[in-house]
C-alpha cells in the first residue's frame, strides 16, 4: 500500500513538474513567431481608394491606434481586459523607423491585416483583428491611405513600453489563436444591390459586427463567422473605460429579446447616431457607425432580418450577482 502511494506520488510528482516545465517555456518565450510568406504587391491608390481607406479606418483601426493628437501612433489599450495583461497598440504612421507603415512593404501589410503575422513573424494578438474576409479593392484602399499624405498617418516617433501580454494571452496563443491563411484567390464583394449578401460582407468582413455581437471572443470562428457560437445573440461581456461590464446586445430578429420588432429606421438611428428606440443612448464599447451611409446600413438591417432567431435576454445578464 505504501510503496502504492509512493508510485502514485513519484508520478504526480512527474506530472506536476512538466506541467511546470510547460508553464515555465509559455511565459518566457512569449507570444509565438512564424515564417512570414507576403505577396508581392504594390497597391496603386488614387483618391477615391484613399477616401475609403480614410473612411475604413474610421470605422475599424482608429478606436485602437488613433492617439490624442489625431494621429495613428498608437496607446495604451484601456479597455483591454485585465486578464490579458498591459498592452499599447502600436505606431502605424510613416515614420521609416518607428511607425510600422514606415517599415512595412505594401505586401508585408496585407499580409499581416490577413494573417495576422507582423513584419518580423511575430503574431499579433487577437485584440489586434484580423481581415481575412476582407474585398483585395478595401484592403489595398486602406494601405493606399496609410501611405497617403492624410494628417493622421504622417511620421510621428512616438514610442511605447513593450506590451506585457499575461501568461494567459501567451497561452492563449499557443493552443487557440494561430495565424490565418493567406487567400489563395481573389476576393471581391457582392454588390451592394444583392442587400442580404452585401449586408453580410459589411457586418462580418468589412465593419465586423459579429464578433462583440456573439457569444464570446474565444469562440469566435474567424473564418466561417457564422458558425460563430450565438451568432449575432449578444451577451458577450466587455469593459467599458472604467471597467464596467457592458453585454453586446441581441441584433438577431427573436421579437422579446432581439430587434425583431425594430423598424429598419430605429435600427439605422442606433447604429449610426447611437440612438435606441426607448431614446437612451448606445453605451461605450459600441461607437456610432456615423460613417456608413443609409444605404450601408440598410443592407446590414436586410442581413440580420434573414438570420436565425436567437432568444437571449441580455438585460438579464445585468442582473447576475458579482456584476
Ligand atoms: C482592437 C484594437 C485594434 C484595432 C481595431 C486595430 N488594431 Fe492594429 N494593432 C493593435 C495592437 C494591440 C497591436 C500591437 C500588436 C503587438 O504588439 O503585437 C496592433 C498592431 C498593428 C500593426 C503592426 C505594427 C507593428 O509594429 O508591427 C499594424 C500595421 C496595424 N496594427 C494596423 C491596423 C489597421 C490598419 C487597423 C484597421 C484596419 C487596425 N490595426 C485595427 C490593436 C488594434
Ligand atoms: C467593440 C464591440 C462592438 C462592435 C464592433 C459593434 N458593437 Fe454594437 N454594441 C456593442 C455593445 C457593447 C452594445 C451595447 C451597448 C449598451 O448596452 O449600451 C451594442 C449595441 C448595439 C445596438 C443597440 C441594440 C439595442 O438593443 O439597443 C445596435 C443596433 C448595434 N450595437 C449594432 C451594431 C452593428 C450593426 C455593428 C457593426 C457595424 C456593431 N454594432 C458593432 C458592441 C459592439
């Protein structure tokens, strides 16, 4: 029985220290790298493609990377929760030595807004998002504005502390986030006359809805977005800037606890001027959408109105104790 018990605690024993040997490699060699394949491209942009890009921007990057003085050099993200540890974003204006712009190749940014792989292998983290879904004509828009002579991306040297990802964020980016492909071919988006498909492009490639609107960031499915755990049925927990605990609500069209029984007008007011339909305002991390136009968002409204119901009551969730 002893000599048992001595095994058994000569195995746990051995188990214990390569868990350890493992926990120990995690933390000290940090956030994996890989090989890094960019395509060779140089995005020919004119006017009309930096305007989008400028527009894009709005909507997707500059919540992250645009600073005080109005220009792409990253911050601090504050709103980053807690359990991932500290982290800026980074400089993405054209300085040649400080701003990734100013370092990148054309072909080295579309593959990191792609892939999710920076210039030398390292990953970068899921709360930097990732576009795989993205049209070739919005994604070469948005590098021929990084490149432009628009305020916001001229050189700045502006420098920040090196990130201090937690031991969870490591893991995290050993066993469940891992580079996306690269497309082997083109994509281009549906028209915008084909409302439902063009909505869909817009709310899960372009604008990215779906991500905050489902479930929970760790089941998001980056590459079939609607097989996406509680597609677009809310509840997903996110901080606002102090720290309070705001759900994503329900957009799915369930009449009690979604926007089923919304007009296409009262959806357009919330998410362009973040105006509810009982007249309170749409709270922090959702921003208005004042960028799309109403024909945009009405193609949004035309693709959440053909997805399937989901009955999630996020008021509910506020009623939780430890909230
Ligand atoms: C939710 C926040 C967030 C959004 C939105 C976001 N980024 Fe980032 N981005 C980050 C963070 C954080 C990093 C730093 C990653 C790291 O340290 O590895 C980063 C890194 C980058 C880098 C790599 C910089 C380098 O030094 O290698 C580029 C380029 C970039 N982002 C461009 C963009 C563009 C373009 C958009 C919009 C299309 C965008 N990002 C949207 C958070 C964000
Ligand atoms: C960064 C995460 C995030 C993104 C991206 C986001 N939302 Fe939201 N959204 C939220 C949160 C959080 C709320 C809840 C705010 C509140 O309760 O005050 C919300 C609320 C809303 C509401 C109000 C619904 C209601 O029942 O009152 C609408 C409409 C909406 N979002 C539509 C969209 C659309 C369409 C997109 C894409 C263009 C989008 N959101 C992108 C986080 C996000």
């Amino acid at each position: 029985m002893k000599r048992a018990l001595k095994i058994v605690g000569i195995i746990l024993g051995i188990l214990v220290g390569i868990v350890g040997l493992a926990a120990a490699y995690i933390q000290f060699s940090g956030i994996p790298s890989y090989e890094v394949h960019p395509p060779d491209l140089k995005v020919q942009g004119d006017s009309a493609m930096v305007a989008e890009g400028k527009r894009l921007a709005s909507m997707v990057c500059n919540q992250c990377h645009l600073s005080e003085n109005g220009k792409l050099e990253g911050k601090y993200m504050q709103d980053l929760p807690e359990m991932f540890g500290k982290v800026w974003t980074a400089n993405i204006t054209q300085h040649e030595k400080y701003g990734a712009t100013g370092r990148y190749s054309d072909g080295e940014l579309a593959y990191l807004l792609r892939t999710g792989i920076k210039r030398d292998g390292g990953y970068a983290p899921p709360w930097m998002p990732k576009f795989p879904h993205l049209s070739d004509q919005d994604l070469h828009s948005v590098i021929a504005y990084l490149r432009s002579d628009a305020p916001e991306v001229q050189p700045s040297d502006k420098v920040h502390p090196a990130s201090q990802p937690s031991f969870f964020a490591k893991f995290l980016c050993r066993v469940a986030f891992k580079p996306l492909p690269y497309p082997t071919a083109p994509i281009i988006a549906p028209p915008i006359t084909d409302k439902v498909a063009y909505g869909k492009y817009l709310a899960t490639a372009k604008v990215d809805c779906y991500a905050c609107h489902s479930h929970d960031f760790e089941t998001t499915d980056i590459m079939v977005p609607e097989n996406t755990p509680g597609y677009f049925g809310g509840g997903n927990a996110m901080p606002d800037l102090d720290g309070n605990i705001i759900y994503t609500r329900n957009l799915t069209p369930d009449k009690e606890t979604g926007i089923g029984n919304w007009t296409e007008e009262q959806f357009i007011k919330a998410l362009k001027f973040g105006m509810r339909p009982n007249n309170q305002m749409v709270r922090y991390p959702m921003v208005p959408h004042g960028a799309l136009s109403d024909e945009e968002a009405s193609t949004i409204w035309a693709y959440l109105q053909s997805i399937p119901a989901i009955k999630n009551d996020v008021d509910k969730l506020y009623d939780k104790p430890n909230n």
